[in-house]
C-alpha cells in the first residue's frame, strides 16, 4: 500500500506532503484545484513518462516522492523532472531505469481512469479479463498452447524458406555440381602452391646449385688438401699439449667441436649434391601442376585453402539440394503432427476459457445488479481466428444489455459515459478479489453518475476497499461519504503565483466538506443534516 506522498514544484502544486491509509481514501476538492494533478504526480512516481509541462513555473525541477509496503518490504520512490528534459528514477535511494522502476510499481498499484474505460470497449482486453479471472488453470494451458505454437511456427517457416529456394536450389545444381567436379578433380592440398614454387626455383637451377654443392664438400673434405684435413691435424696437435694448461685444453675442445661440425655440414652437403639432379620431365610436371593452381585461383578469385573450404560447402549445398524433396516431406509430417498437437491445445485452452467464462458472467451480472443495473444481461461471446496463435484461436467479446427488451450488443456499442464507469467497476470489483495488488487508484469514477447510483458506487468502493487500499477522487458527496479518509484539496493564490493545499479532514471537516459538495457555497443547517445522513448512511 502507499503510505505517504510528497509532491514538490510539480505543475500548480508547490509542496505538498499526504499520508494515506488503509481502507477508503477519499479526495474532494473545487474544479480546478489540482485533484487530478494529485493523480498525475502520483502516477509519475509509479513509472509513467516524465514531461517538462510538470515543472512549475519558474523552477528548475519536480519532484516527487512515494513511500509504500510490498509484501512486507519498504520502498521509497523519488522521480525527479528537470526543465532541461532528464529525468531521475530512484528507488530506496539507489538510481534505476524507468523499467526496473515499472516492474515494482506495476505489483503496488493500479490506478484506473478514463483510460480504462477505453481499453474495457477493446475486445483485445477482454479475453485478458477471461484469463485472469481463472488464470490458475487458464495459465499452463496458454504457456502449453503458446510452446507448441513456436515450434509450429519454426516449422513453418523452415517449409515455406524450403518452398521459396526450390527452384533457384535446382537451377543452380548444375552449376554447382561443375563447379565442385574441377575442384575435386584438382585434388588440392593446403600449401601445395607454396612447395611447388620452391621446387620449381630448385629445379630451374639444379646446375648451378649442383656446381656450388661439389666445389663446397671438396673444399671441406677432398682427396688432396681439405679444411676437414687441416683443422683434424691442428686438433691432434693440440690435443698433445693439453696437460700444460688449461687454457691449452679449452683451445683443443673448441676445436674439437668445429671439427665434428664441419665433419656434419660436410656430409649434408654431399648428400645435397647427390641428390640434386636436373629432370626436365618432373620440372615440367610442376610448372604444369603449378598453372593448374594458379587457374583455379584466378577463376575462383579465391586461395588454396579458400578453394578446399568452398569445395566442401558446394558438397553440403549439393547435399541439401538433392535430399529437398526428402526434407519438405518431412518437415510437412511434422507441421501436420504439430499443428495437431496445437488444434488439440487449443481446444484444451478454449474449453477452459468457456468454463470460466460462464462463471465470470454470473460474477458481473450480480456486480451489475449491485450497481442498479436491475435488468441487465451479459453474455461473454466466442468466435474462433482463422490462423492459430500463441494464445489460441479464441477470440472473445463481451456482450451487453443494460435495459429491459434490448438485445445484445457490443459494450463499446451500448454504454453510456455513466454506465462504463459502473460496469468498469464492477469488473474491478471482480479483478480484486484475486488480484495481488495492494492498492487501486481511481480518477473519474464518477463520470455521468449522480443520485441514488452515485451511492450504490461509493458502497461498491468501500467494499473493494475491504482487501485493497483505495485512492479515490471524486466530486459527488454520496461517494464521499463512504470515505474513511477524507482529503480536501484546495486553490490559493497571492499576488504572484497560485497554490495548491491538501488537508486530512477532522470529522467535523468531512461534514463540512460534503456539505460543501452538497450546497455549494452556502453551507446551510439543511445541507449539514444531509451530509451528516449520507455519512452515517454509509456506515
């Protein structure tokens, strides 16, 4: 429930503290005096969009801010609006998004005006009515329906995707099957365009590469004088000398080591120029392979291993296309069997929604008749979509008669002003009684209502009020009445600027404020006794 209220430079308003209360709250107050503007800031702090035009004049920024219990936990609210446009969210002083803020207000209050009246003429709102009233059973069936709807309607989209690039799939099978047919008959290997560049250079100049080989290894080990000769004797000198000195020993091994690798180099060397013979046939072999790769690059714009990945996607392509017949009879199996199982949830779901359709009517036409709708009759109407949804095929519309030998017809097509606001009602009343939300706001409840009806209304509040807290503004003294907290708002101005006041009323000022409500201007001994009837009529 909301406990307290600050409002602060917003609109005609310049500071205003409100505590509310359990039960029946009732706000009363001139035209014009802000009553609504209270509505408006509270509905800011409750998550609705900021607007520079709730700045008043001459300051810089509103704010407002809102203390209220949920479920046990405090939570203060604070929403600042600053002429500039920025606009401040906060809650138990920590800054949040505008959504964060939404999904705690929307489990604290609801406040209920002349836009619920609009949504209650929308048959889009009325299967929600349905399937809240009965949303314990009503709620798997749907999650049911709207899981199996999605797999139906992923079928479906990968059937009618199949359908759509048959033809286009086939008229370039052809043109892939060539296409992976040369590259498959290249028999590509990843680098080999690299290593045939290398052999072709070897090839190319195999003499001169053959001539420097053999001058090399005869130089290091030939017949007659060899550096392998050489540094082997200045090793075997050396090696006679090594107990002299240290130094003579390090000199020796050092030696040693470059003998046993040129001894090393020498024999790769040989085995080099044994090898390296001059074979036009295999040269010729790898200029041609070589062309083959480089035509293909060319043709394909595309590397090596680009060619080997694409090779295998035309497989995976020509795969698809050859087995797509195979695939459509598949997936059609499957939609049919899906759409089954859908046909068959549906139902489920729709039967469910009869069901509590026929209890909702009998709920409202006994609301109604509390409301002094006497000859009302009520049907919940249901015709079926021709497409399936993730909600069903239901579709549903309230049907109405508010006069004797009327017959049925759309809501949005029978009732008046006054009438909506006590069908509204009574479908509050109803929505309460399972609903989880602690507190109900309402604006303009009274709309083309007076009289003996203007009662029964304030006697419905007042019974909602019994589980929910209500904040109620209204300018009918029968509604007030019911009030078990009355609150007058009132309009002040100097020579400057204009003020707006709330003020909790005493007893005695809740009989004044009625009978003000009653009379006008002149509070008369007649218009006290009639306020003082209404309140203790509402008892």
């Amino acid at each position: 429930m909301i406990t307290h209220i600050s409002i602060r430079d917003f609109a005609i308003i310049e500071n205003v503290e409100i505590d509310f209360h359990e039960g029946l709250n009732i706000i009363t107050g001139e035209t014009g005096a802000g009553k609504s503007i209270v509505i408006e800031a509270v509905s800011l702090a409750l998550g609705s969009r900021a607007d520079t035009a709730f700045v008043r004049s001459g300051k810089e920024k509103a704010v407002v801010q809102l203390v209220g219990y949920l479920k046990g936990q405090e939570y203060i609210i604070t929403r600042e609006v600053n002429t500039s446009g920025k606009n401040l969210c906060k809650v138990n002083g920590e800054i949040v998004t505008l959504s964060h803020l939404n999904l705690i207000c929307k489990k604290l209050a609801d406040i209920h005006g002349q836009y619920d009246h609009q949504s209650l003429l929308n048959p889009d709102y009325h299967i929600r009515l349905v399937d809240m009233y009965k949303k314990d059973s009503i709620e798997p069936a749907k999650q049911k329906v709207s899981a199996i709807f999605m797999h139906y309607r992923d079928i479906s989209s990968r059937l009618r995707q199949i359908l759509a690039e048959e033809s286009e799939n086939k008229r370039k099978r052809d043109f892939m099957a060539f296409e992976l047919d040369e590259i498959k008959k290249a028999y590509l290997i990843s680098g080999e365009d690299e290593q045939l560049e290398e052999t072709i250079n070897l090839l190319q100049n195999s003499e001169k590469i053959y001539e420097s080989l053999a001058g090399a290894y005869e130089l290091l080990n030939g017949e007659e004088y060899s550096s392998l000769t050489g540094t082997r004797r200045a090793m075997d000198m050396l090696g006679s000398i090594t107990g002299y000195s240290q130094n003579l020993a390090d000199i020796h091994s050092q030696i040693s080591d470059t003998f046993y690798q040129l001894e090393e180099l020498a024999g790769e060397i040989r085995d080099m120029r044994d090898r390296t013979v001059f074979s036009p046939d295999e040269l010729n072999q790898a200029i041609s392979r070589m062309d083959l790769l480089d035509n293909l690059k060319r043709k394909y714009n595309m590397s090596i291993d680009e060619l080997i990945a694409y090779g295998s996607e035309l497989e995976e392509k020509l795969s698809y296309v050859e087995n797509i017949d195979q695939m459509k009879e598949e997936l059609s199996q499957l939609k049919e069997r899906c759409e089954s199982d859908l046909a068959d949830a549906s139902v489920e779901l729709s039967q469910l929604r009869k069901e509590a359709a026929r209890e909702l009517e009998a709920k409202i036409l006994s609301e109604l008749e509390e409301l002094n709708f006497k000859d009302a009759q009520l049907s919940i109407e249901f015709t079926s979509s021709e497409e399936y949804t993730s909600s069903g095929t239901d579709i549903v519309e309230f049907m109405i008669s508010t006069n004797r030998g009327e017959s049925l017809k759309p809501l949005s097509k029978v009732a008046s002003g006054g009438e909506m606001s006590r069908i509204m009602l009574a479908f509050k009343k109803i929505v309460g009684d399972y609903d989880d939300i602690p507190t109900m706001i309402f604006d303009e409840i009274d709309t083309g209502i007076s009289g003996i009806t203007a009662s029964i209304v304030g006697k419905k509040l007042q019974q909602i009020a019994e589980k929910h807290q209500i904040i109620c503004i209204t300018h009918l003294p029968q509604i007030a009445a019911f009030g078990a907290h009355n609150y007058r708002i009132a309009k002040e101005s100097d020579d400057s600027s204009t003020y707006t006041t709330v003020l909790h009323l005493r007893p005695e000022e809740k009989v004044q404020e009625i009978a003000r409500l009653l009379g006008g201007i002149n509070i008369t001994e007649t218009t006290l006794k009639s306020a003082k009837e209404l309140i203790e009529a509402s008892v």
